[in-house]
C-alpha cells in the first residue's frame, strides 16, 4: 500500500516538474493536456482512425474517378461522331454545288453529234468530266442509277410530269430527265423524271 502511495506521489512530481517546464503551463492550444515537455499533445497516443473510414472514402474516390473516366470516353465518342456528322454535311454542301457543273458537261458532251467526238475538244470535256465524277465517287457521292421501266420512288425520284403510254406498268419511271445523286445513304439531288400511267 505504501509503494503505490509512494509511486502516486513520484508520478505527480514528475508531471509538476513537467508543467514547470511547459511553455503552455500543462495546456496546449488546441485544449488538449500536456503530455511532453515541449508542449506538443503526444499524437503516438491518439486513437487511429477508423478503417471503415479509409475503406469508404476509398470507395468514393475510385468511383468518382469510374464515373469522370466514363464522362470522359462518352465525350471522345460524342466528339468523334459529331466531326464525321460535320465532315459530311459539309461535303454535301460542296457536291450540291458541284451537280450543275456535271449536268452542264454531260449536256455538252450529249449535243455533239458523232463526227465531233473524235475531235480533241470533245474528247477533253469528256475527260474533265469522267474525272470529276471519279473524284466525287471517291468521296462517296454517287449517281442514282434509274432508267426507263423502273418503278417509281418517292425516296430518289421527283416526278416533273405525268404521261399516259400504254408500253409502260403503272407508275413507271417513262423518261429520267436529271440525274439524281447521294452520299452514302442520303439522297443529295432527287432523279428528275416523267412518270408514265
């Protein structure tokens, strides 16, 4: 009994002497008891955090980096797909614009007559012109291939005239006046044709 009284007192000697040494007089500024001579609150002590803890803001930040990663590849897609979508209507717009071109050559390769098509002019025109349709093909713009007797189709034809010809079915392409074009699976310019029955 008298050696725990005696370490009692040994242990409150020790931590008076302690005080006497602490700047912040036994207080620390955060609140907390002295426990070093330097004032410092004695961190080895502390009870370490939870591991439920570490494990759930773990879990949140691997799934906020989940959630910004598929952000992030849905934005490279969106991207991709709308520079083709913009790449195509622009080359559309182009080729628009290029169609009277070709129907003006193939008008004047078709008014020569026969003795003219040996000369180099012509044969040049229609160079010009064989070439302009390839690079277009090249890029996706090609002719709608429509000829008498087909069936007509509101989805590549625009009818400009109706006739009555008993050598034709009902609704029958009779004559194509213009021809139509598309790109890809768009129709740029319809086929312009008569319409028999």
């Amino acid at each position: 009994m008298k050696a725990k009284q005696h370490n009692k007192e040994e242990a409150n000697d020790m931590s008076e002497k302690m005080q006497d040494n602490c700047e912040c007089n036994g207080h620390c500024a955060c609140g907390d008891d002295c426990t070093c001579e330097t004032g410092m609150p004695n961190v080895l002590d502390a009870p370490p955090p939870a591991a439920a803890d570490f494990e759930a803001r773990y879990h949140e930040a691997q799934d906020r980096y989940q959630r910004t990663l598929a952000e992030f590849d849905n934005f490279r897609k969106r991207s991709i797909k709308e520079k083709a979508a913009q790449y195509d209507e622009g080359l559309r717009a182009a080729a628009e614009n290029l169609l009277p071109v070709i129907d003006n050559f193939e008008r004047a390769m078709a008014a020569q007559d026969e003795d003219a098509q040996a000369d180099t002019f012509y044969q040049g025109i229609a160079l010009i012109a064989r070439q302009l349709l390839q690079t277009l093909e090249g890029l996706g713009i090609t002719p709608i291939l429509t000829q008498s007797g087909d069936e007509f189709d509101t989805h590549i034809h625009h009818a400009v005239a109706h006739i009555e010809d008993d050598s034709f079915g009902p609704n029958q392409v009779a004559e194509v006046l213009q021809k139509g074009y598309q790109h890809k699976d768009k129709v740029l310019r319809h086929c312009m044709v008569k319409v028999a029955n």
